[in-house]
C-alpha cells in the first residue's frame, strides 16, 4: 500500500525496470495472449524505456489493462493523475484509450468505475514532448485502497504509450513554471518571451509574479526580468503571461531560468524551470538517416520519396544534405549485402535510435520521421529552416584522396570544423560515414537504384572550445572489396563523406558537412582482371564529361527519377569527351558501362 500523509506525490513510475513494474498487474483480455502492454525503448519521455500497447497483429480484438498498485488517498482532500502519453496512428485507427478505477480489486474488472474515455475524436494526444494529461480523481479520495487502470480497447487500432506515471495530491498554494512558450529552441533575432505557468495548488491565485534569467555562454546575466499573471487562475489551469523583447548575440546560446515568485508557495521545489535557447544564424545541413531492409516490401515504397529529396538537395558537384542509407537484418532473411558489408556500425545504429521497424528515418538524430514516408520531405524542410548550428565545415582536397586497388578502396579524408558560436560544455563525438552514392542493385523487394548506402564508420571525440576555434582532423581508411556474392560492388567514382557532430546524451546533432571524393580519385583498378586504365566520371549541366585514357566501348542508359528509361546509347570514348543529352529539363539517373566497370550518377538538364 502507496500512502502519504501530507501533499505531494504518492506513486511515480517512469517503466525503466520492468512492464509491468513490481506492484503492477497486466490484464490481457483480447481475443489473442502475449500481445499486451510491455516495456519498449521506442519513444520515452523521460529515461530510456515507456509502456507500450500496440494494435499488432491487427486481426486481434484488443482489451489490454495497466492497474497501478494500491494507493492509499484516506488523508487527501484532492487527488489528480499525470502522465504523459504519446501514439501511432491514433487520429486515423485509435478506438479507446480509457482510465478506471477501483476501490475494492487489482485484477477483478467489474469492480472498476470509468473516470474517462477518450476517443480520436474528443481527445489529442499532446506527444511525449507536449504537456501532460492531468485527470482529476478527487472523487475517491477518502479511500484507503484505490486502484488505477489504463485500458485499451480496439481491433487494428493504435500504438499507445505511457510514461512518468504520477499520483499526485496538491498543496494548498503551489505554482509552477510549465515552459519557455517563445522563443523556441532556435531564435533568429530579437524575440519577446512569453512563458506558461499552472496553478499547481488547491486555492485559486489572482497574482503569479514569474521572473525569466538569460543568461550568455560565460554565465553572465544577459536578461532579467519580470511579469505578473494576473486575474483568477483555478486549481491545474494554465496561463501565458509575456516578458519585454530581448536581442542575443547571435554567436551564444543562452540557459534560461524561469521562476516562479508566488508568495507563500507551499512548495518550492518546483518553483524553477530551466533549458537552453540557441541564437546561432547559420542554417544547419540536414542529417538524414534512413534504415531499410532489401526484404522488405514498404522500403520499396518508400524510396521514391527518399530520392525526391536526394534529388531535390544534391547536383553534380555538390551534396546539400548529410544523407546515410543504413541496412537493417530484418524482416526475412538474413541476407542484405549492404548490411554484411559491414555490419557492427548498422547495428549499433540501430540500436541508437531503438528502431524496431523499416522503412524509418531519423533527421537530425532528435526528429522521429519514423514510417510515414510522405513526411519525410516536409520534416526536412521544416528542420532546414528552423535549426541553426554553431559550426562549419569545410574539406581540404590537397590532403584527401581515394584510390582503388585489387585489395578495395584506400581513402583520406582532411577536414577542418570551425565553431562560428559558443558551444555547451558537454560530450561531443564527431562521425564520419562513407556512403556510396548511386548503386545500381536488384533488390528482392523490387528496388533497383540506391543512393547513399552505409559502407564504413570513423567515431572518434569532439571538445568544443572557444568561438573561433578550429578543430582539424585527418583520418585515413580502406573499404575491403565485398566477398558477400550479391553485393554489386564498391564504386571509387561514387564515394560521398558525410561528417556530422553529435552529442550522445541527447542525440542531437550539431552541425553536418559532406564531402565528394569524385575530385580527388586517382588511378581505378578493379579487382581479378587486366582492365587497368584511367578514366574520369563527371556529370555536367545538361551531360557527362568522359575522360578516358584508352579508347574504349561506351554503354550509356539514362532514367528518370522513377525509373523510366528514357535513353540507351552505344559509342566510342577516348580522351576527353562530352555527352550531351537531349533531354527535356529535370533530374535523371545514369548508367555508365565502360569495359568491365560501371558507373552510377545524378544528371541535371537545364
């Protein structure tokens, strides 16, 4: 039994040892065992892990109970229960979300009342970064035993998630800061702060000083001031109140301390919110991280709108996006090449981000595109032009070069990252990924043209230092040619870098550099054969520049970005040659066979 003889929390569990926690009970009702609630580490709100219910397998009638312990409400004179929840496909499949309780049994259902039903279409869910859901259960206390259930019903329904569970019974006076409303994370110029406060007490307040701290990278006090919400706020409602305008330094970020001044605050230990607010004024390269399977059907269905943005970001010299196609070992066989190719970096890439299905994205290692591929262009946007980073890279080509041998591809990458603004004081890790670009595989999911697929991981750490600083890194490695049959092969002329900077206790990331090795190739040898000459690939405005040191047979095909062939073309190379195509204006595909080696590209017509 869970009691407390003054105000404040008497049950909290945030699910990070166990689903059901010791003291839960699950109740699985459905129409089939072994598919109710459990502990996952796909989303969480605070911590690691959260509860889960999920509509799989969709052919199951779901009735699934989460019933806390007993908790004992006998001294309370006002009881509420918060907890943050988050879904999937709860707008368009959710039925029943619904909280119960009971005064006399843990696990005899018909003894249960319902407080609260919630549907799609009376009830949004706020997401495990929203505000939490607060229902007030005033009406049992008095009881000495009282027990609350989370109950979902539905046939192909939703995926629910709880965490940071709290019973909790208020103090008379108590209020707090709910969050910094304006500005959001990122600020470009002056802003006007507006904050969130709650009466978190039982008696109404007419008057809520809150004073708002800004303060700079060097812990000098930037910004101090203060606002009054006035007029009657009643027990767990909410108001905004706004601050005077503030400009910042467009190199810093800023910790600020929200703080609520209340006269006779029975409880000062939630009195202080604080966080960080960044005004750097350089827009952040996108970091697009993709897990897909060649097994599995959706990624096919999915990788037109992957190569829409591929297409939309990258030319012919340059790549506008940090974009890494990673392999996954499931669904179905265990037989990806791209993801034997080198298979601990993926894995434990998985493992990062707990991606539990294909086809997902992650952008900016803190966006969760996850499955709805018709998102992922519109999230790329919205991430361009709101987050700003503190860095920039640049890549030095008189010290970079890439060669291959009948051993693989021998690679070296020199680049510098310049901090144009003041960095947190924290752990950093700076990655590089070597990606190849445009691969031409037959994947048994139907997929025939790949970009940007995982091929090798350099990790090594990230010290920020002062504004100005420059960090200069040379990191020297080799890609071993595959031994897996179906792997289609490494492709010295398609070999991108993308270098990004990430810190681990919140992965996020920082800033995003890329890099394309096609400049700095030398001499190509491919592995088992005498075909041993030099030859160049670029793709031009409007064609293909060749440069060929023997003359040879040239296959060229030509596609569409959805996969239509629009032109095939046998001719002769031989020193420096330019194909233009006659093609009406947009982007395409390539395939260049020359002798016994191909090669993949992006062309743009203008």
């Amino acid at each position: 039994m869970l009691s407390i003889l003054v105000a404040g929390t008497i049950l909290y569990e945030g699910f990070e040892t166990s689903v059901p926690p010791a003291g839960w009970e699950v109740l699985d009702l459905g129409s089939a065992t072994g598919d109710s609630w459990y502990q996952t580490m796909t989303k969480a709100h605070s911590g690691t892990y959260s509860a889960k219910v999920t509509y799989y397998p969709s052919t199951n009638t779901k009735d699934e109970w989460l019933i806390t312990p007993a908790v004992d409400l006998s001294t309370a004179t006002k009881a509420y229960l918060i907890f943050y929840e988050d879904q999937d496909y709860w707008s368009g499949y959710g039925e029943h979300h619904q909280i119960l309780i009971s005064t006399t049994s843990q696990t005899d259902t018909s003894t249960f009342t319902l407080v609260l039903d919630m549907t799609p279409t009376d009830h949004t869910i706020n997401g495990f970064d929203g505000d939490p859901m607060i229902v007030d259960i005033s009406d049992f206390v008095g009881n000495s035993t009282v027990y609350i259930a989370f109950r979902y019903t539905g046939l192909d329904a939703d995926n629910w998630y709880l965490d940071d569970v709290e019973i909790y019974t208020p103090y008379n006076t108590d209020a707090k800061p709910m969050a910094l409303v304006e500005p959001s994370e990122y600020v470009s110029g002056s802003f006007t702060p507006v904050v969130r406060v709650q009466n978190y007490g039982l008696d109404t307040l007419n008057s809520i000083p809150v004073r708002l701290i800004l303060m700079d990278p060097y812990g000098n006090v930037a910004y101090d001031q203060t606002a009054t919400v006035s007029g009657a706020l009643g027990s767990m409602d909410t108001a905004s109140v706004s601050f005077p305008s503030f400009t910042p330094d467009s190199r810093f970020y800023y910790q600020y301390l929200v703080i609520t001044e209340l006269p006779g605050d029975e409880n000062p230990s939630n009195d202080t919110l604080s966080g960080y607010i960044y005004a750097y004024d350089r827009p952040m390269m996108v970091l697009f991280e993709r897990f897909t399977q060649h097994n599995c059907g959706p990624c096919a269905s999915a990788d037109p709108y992957q190569l829409s943005i591929y297409s939309s970001h990258v030319d012919a010299e340059n790549y506008n996006i940090g974009m890494i196609t990673y392999q996954t070992w499931w669904p179905g066989a265990n037989n990806d090449p791209f993801y034997h190719y080198d298979t601990m970096p993926q894995r434990n890439r998985v493992l990062y981000y707990k991606v539990n299905a294909v086809p997902w994205v992650y952008i900016n290692g803190v966006v969760n595109a996850s499955y709805y591929y018709t998102q992922w262009a519109s999230l790329v946007s919205s991430e361009e032009s709101y987050r700003t980073t503190p860095l920039e890279f640049s890549f030095d080509t008189s010290n970079s070069l890439l060669y291959e041998d009948s051993l693989g591809i021998h690679g070296r990458l020199t680049l510098s990252a310049t901090q144009v603004g003041a960095m947190l004081s924290k752990e950093y890790r700076l990655r590089v990924v070597i990606v190849q670009d445009s691969v031409y595989y037959n994947a048994p999911n139907g997929s025939t043209f790949h970009v940007m697929k995982f091929r090798h991981w350099i990790d090594t750490s990230f010290t920020a230092g002062d504004t100005g600083s420059i960090h200069t890194y040379t990191f020297d490695f080799f890609l071993p040619h595959p031994v897996w049959t179906s792997d289609p092969g490494l492709d010295v002329h398609h070999m991108v870098a993308v270098a990004f900077i990430q810190s681990d206790d919140d992965q996020k990331v920082w800033g995003v550099g890329t890099f394309n090795f096609k400049n700095v190739v030398s001499v190509a040898e491919r592995p088992g054969g005498g075909d041993v000459w030099l030859v160049k690939v670029i793709s031009t405005r409007g064609g293909i520049d060749i440069f060929s040191s023997e003359e040879r047979d040239a296959e060229l095909s030509v596609f569409t970005v959805s996969g239509r062939r629009v032109l095939s073309d046998v001719f002769k190379v031989s020193g420096e040659t330019h194909y233009r195509l006659n093609l009406p204006k947009g982007a395409y595909f390539y395939r260049l066979r020359i002798g016994s080696r191909t090669w993949y590209g992006k062309v743009l017509v203008f």
